[in-house]
C-alpha cells in the first residue's frame, strides 16, 4: 500500500519484502510504546494530581507480578527483534555460491562496473532478474556508499579494501543507484541505475549485442573487452610477474591453488589469501612476507588502477595447482615474496 502511495521505493528484490517487514514491526512497537506510555503519563497525571494542599501521597506498596511483567514482556519483544534483524543480517551477508560475479569501484563522481566477461559501464549495471548478483566494491579515493533503494541494499565502497553486496532482483526495470555518503562537492551527482533484465536479454546484452531496458540518454555508458582472467594474465605476463611466480621459479611462491587458503608467513603466523590480502600482496608486498621467501618484490602502488588491480586478483584465483592437491601449493603461495 505505501509504494503504491509512492511512499516508499518499490520492492525489488528478495530481500526487499523481508526488510520492509522487519521494518515495520519495529515501527509499529515504537508507536505502541509511545503512545502507550504519553497516554499513562497524561492519565496518571490527571487521576494522581494533587487536588489541595491537605493531600498526602499514600504509602504504596509494589507489585512483583507487574514487575516481572514490564521486564519479560519488552525482553521478549527485543529478543524478537534481535532474532529477527540477526537473520536478515546474515543472509544479508552471505550471498549464494552460484552469485553472479560483478566489480564495481567507486571514483569521484561516478560508478565503475566491470563485469567478470568483459563488458564495462559507468554510472549503469545490468543484471539478469531471477539470478543472485554479488557485487565486490572498492574505492579509488575517498569513502562512497553503494545504495539501491528499491532493493534495500546499502555497503561502503572502502580505499584499500574490499567490501561486497549482494542482491536478487524480482521485478524487470530500472532502479536508482545513489551514493549515500557524503563523498566531495559532486556528492548529489554521482548517481545511477540498476536495469534488471530477462536472462536472454541479458545475455544478449552481455555479449555485445546491445539490448537494455533503459534508454541511451540514462547518461550511462557500456563498453566491450576482455573478460577479467584474460585481462589479469596479460598484465601478469606485462608487469613481469611471470619471472618470480611462474612455475618452478626459486624467487617467489607459487600461486596456483594459493586463493582461498591458508599461507605461512616468515613471522610464524598464517593468513587467508582472501581478496584483501591478495590486494595487500600486489600493492604493499613487504607488508606481509611468505616463509621462505626474501622481500624483494617490488611495490605496484600507483602502476595499476583499481580495474587493474581485479583484474589481476581474477587471474590468480583462476589459477589451479599442477599437483592436484591445493592444500600442498596453497602453503607456499602470495603474491607478494
């Protein structure tokens, strides 16, 4: 009823209709507890006023039974709030292992999509609907805010680290994309859509063949390329990585199979080669230095962009250990030497 009164956004996306719930459970008891408790002050006031200057306030005695029931009643109340908002965080916070892969970096004044195929946007993302998108975000500057109303989605795109997103979207259309933190004097500007799409439109979309469910004026712009891993091993081979991680080279660590797993460093502790540290290798190699191995690989700060800097990330995920056992090269592996 609200969004048809244009209240609130529309609910786009599966998770939209949970939070929208959840949202209003938590107004509805607000209200009730306010206008409850103006309603007894006011009523308290008028019935235990004092009438002369004879009156005496009488002994009164308390009540366990009322006092066990104004704590375990707004207890259970919270408890439910807390149950409830708990789990939508979590399956806010998990996005499905089958999501749909999509960068994005946030730049003063604009959004920068690229997708795992290739294809690039500004200020534009097209999803399939039906399908789980999860959405890795990142920063080139200052701290911007990766907002979609109408799917009740909200991350900080964070400088020098990685957050991500996720969503599903229900309904084909175009949606507003904001930024809603305070980013510098082009803040109100740097907007965009979402344009969900049917699978067969997306795909043709995806492949170059130009199908979008918003107009050419939206002030978006799309462009071909190639997709992350091919992009990421070019720069691989262009940067000279190649020489110290190829395979069976003595002056870095292998990286096939190094993703996701567990890394040994010099100091005696270990790591998770996560996309942040896997970042953190590329950008600051000394910050962390594998056992084993001396620091002399050089820094790449300031060599590669934010799409670069993926780019390579997509590459070494997609690499696979020779041996077959991933847990054997994974100890060895980083980025960084």
């Amino acid at each position: 009823m609200l969004e048809r009164l244009g209240l609130v956004p529309p609910q786009a996306s599966t998770v939209a209709v949970q939070t929208d719930l959840l949202s209003t459970f938590l107004v509805t008891v607000s209200l009730f507890f306010s206008i409850l408790i103006a309603a007894t002050i006011v009523a308290f006031s008028v019935k235990y006023r004092r009438r002369s200057e004879r009156d005496v306030t009488p002994r009164i005695h308390g009540s366990t039974a009322l006092e066990i029931a104004w704590s375990v009643i707004p207890l259970g109340i919270a408890m439910v709030m807390f149950g409830w908002g708990a789990h939508l965080f979590v399956t806010l916070k998990r996005p499905p292992d089958d999501a749909l892969q999509v960068n994005v970096v946030g730049k003063q004044w604009m959004w920068k999509v690229q997708h795992l195929e290739g294809r690039r946007e500004i200020n534009e993302l097209h999803v399939p609907i039906g399908r789980p998108v999860k959405v890795t975000l990142t920063s080139e500057d200052v701290i911007h805010s990766f907002y979609v109303p109408a799917f009740r989605i909200k991350q900080d795109a964070v400088p020098g680290r990685y957050t991500t997103a996720w969503f599903e979207a229900t309904r084909i259309g175009s949606y507003h994309l904001f930024c809603a933190e305070y980013c510098g004097t082009m803040h109100s500007g740097m907007i965009g859509q979402v344009i969900v799409m049917e699978p067969a439109d997306y795909e043709a979309w995806l492949a170059g063949g130009g199908v979008s469910a918003a107009p050419a004026a939206a002030g978006g712009a799309a462009g071909g390329g190639q997709d992350l891993v091919a992009a990421g091993k070019e720069l691989f081979e262009q940067k000279g990585c190649v020489t110290c991680h190829q395979p069976g080279a003595v002056l870095g660590p292998q990286l096939a199979g190094v993703a996701g797993h567990t890394v040994e460093l010099q100091d005696g502790t270990t790591v998770t080669a996560d996309d942040d540290y896997l970042r953190e290798s590329i950008l600051s190699p000394a910050a962390k230095i594998v056992k084993g191995f001396a620091p002399i690989m050089p820094t790449f700060k300031g060599q590669l962009t934010e799409e670069q800097v993926l780019q390579l990330i997509a590459y070494i995920k997609s690499l696979k250990p020779s041996t077959g056992d991933a847990s054997a090269d994974a100890g060895t592996g980083k980025t960084g030497s």
